[in-house]
C-alpha cells in the first residue's frame, strides 16, 4: 500500500469536480498525476473512449452524485455491491470507482506503452453498470479511526516479534518512498472531505506502509525481511493479514466519506 490507488484519486477530484471546488481540468490533472493519460470506454453516450474531463462531465449529466471507491481482494469484496460481472473485474484489477446515482462503475486497466527505459502508463476506465446497493464492509470514519489506532500497535508488535528492524537497504528505501509521498500528498483527498477523513487516509496509509515493509524487507534487507525459514513467513503473512485488512476498509472509508456526508446531508 505504498502507492496511492488510482481509483483514490479519480473518487477524491471527481468528488471535488461534482461539487464545483475544482476546475475539470485540474480534477483531469490530478486524477492522472504521473500517468501519462487516462480515458475512460464504456460511458453511455459515448462511442469510444473519451479523455478525463469529459467523462467526467458525462458522468454528471448521467445522475453521478458521488464516486465511492472499492479495494477489494479475493475473500473479502471490500466497497462493491454487484454485480458479479463487475465485482470479478474489479477483483482483477484491486480497485474500482462506483459513480452512485448514476448506477456506473470503473475499473482501471493500466498499460505501460514505450520502448524499454522509456516507457510511460496509460490507463482505461472500462465502464459498465452496477447494482446500486450498500457496498461491502465499508466502516464509518469512526469505526475505521478506532480499529486503525489498534492496527499500527499490532503492525508495530509484528515487526518486532518478527525481527523485522527496518534498517536495511530494501526496507530504508521502501521508508524513504512512502515519506517523500507522504509529503507531497496532503492534498489527495481533494477540497471538500471533513478533516477526520485526512486523518483516517493518513493512518490508513502508515499501516499499510508498515505492512508492505514488513512483506518485503527487514533488518537484513532480504526479500522476506529477518523470516528465515517457510514457517516463520507464514506465521508473519498470518499476522499481518488482519493488519492489511484495516488499513484497505479504512482507506475505503476515507474516500468514500465526501459521498457519506453529502447522503447524511452534511455536505
């Protein structure tokens, strides 16, 4: 969870751009940060893949109150709603983006186009429709608050128990690329979410900074950090599991909390 999904970032600017905080431009360029460029196929109307800001305004014109994001992986459909078509697709691709009020969802497919050394990300939004329903698992800012102060004290716990020091090359640079991303993405959630879901996306994404290091990279900088044998990475993926678990509903619950306020009517 080092990287910020994309469907985070196309939920938080779309919301911005539906609510008329932000140009459609800049929702355009922000949803799109480093890729190179982002369609989407699949929109009613439309009769092939179109840019960002103009699926964007499609999108309004066809009843989109929100976009609701979903992180779901295989056991735990986490935001999605149906149907199965959709959900199988978002499971693909770990994400999706669900337009509510339009009955609309997105799932990304990236490519990376270019010679080798020189290649750059484009990515289509296939669109298609979903069943407007309450999605999976999702908490409320405050269950996820709660259950994210206990989950950084377990990941820590894990990281100890499993010698896992965060000291070496892999794990140092793992620690760099998640501080520097930090740094500049104060603004990920867009104009127009309550501070508590800064709060929550923040936490959300320490988590799961601390789970990926712990995977991937420990004291020694090995692959599987301090794990010396089969049984020792089993039992770390085991603990971890329910750590990685609460920061995905939490980030869930971030992003999705522009279109929970705007439903309570406190938008």
């Amino acid at each position: 969870m080092l990287d910020e999904p994309r469907s985070g970032r196309l939920a938080a600017w779309g919301n911005a751009l539906l609510a008329g905080l932000v140009s459609p431009d800049e929702a355009a360029h922000r949803i799109a940060d480093e890729d190179a460029s982002h369609r989407v196929a699949g929109l009613p109307g439309e009769s092939g893949p179109v840019g960002l800001t103009l699926a964007l305004g499609r999108l309004r014109a066809l009843g989109a109150k929100g976009l609701r994001v979903a992180l779901p992986i295989a056991g735990h459909p986490l935001g999605l709603s149906g149907p199965p078509e959709f959900n199988a697709q978002a499971l693909d691709a770990g994400e999706a983006v669900i337009a509510t009020g339009a009955a609309l969802g997105l799932v990304p497919e990236v490519s990376a186009v270019g010679p080798e050394g020189d290649q750059h990300v484009e990515v289509v939004w296939r669109c298609q429709g979903v069943r407007e329903a309450p999605p999976a698992d999702v908490p409320s800012l405050s269950e996820a608050e709660r259950e994210l102060t206990e989950a950084l004290r377990e990941a820590t716990e894990v990281l100890s128990r499993l010698n896992v020091a965060g000291s070496g090359p892999v794990a140092q640079a793992a620690l760099d690329a998640y501080r520097a991303r930090a740094e500049r993405g104060r603004e990920v959630l867009a104009p127009g979410y309550p501070p508590r879901a800064l709060r929550v996306l923040e936490l959300a994404q320490r988590v799961g900074a601390l789970v990926d290091i712990a995977y991937t990279a420990g004291g020694d900088g090995r692959e599987h950090g301090g794990a010396v044998s089969a049984s020792e990475i089993t039992a770390r993926a085991e603990a971890l599991r329910p750590v990685e678990r609460t920061s995905r509903r939490a980030q869930v619950a971030a992003y999705n909390a522009y279109v929970e306020e705007r439903e309570r009517g406190g938008l």
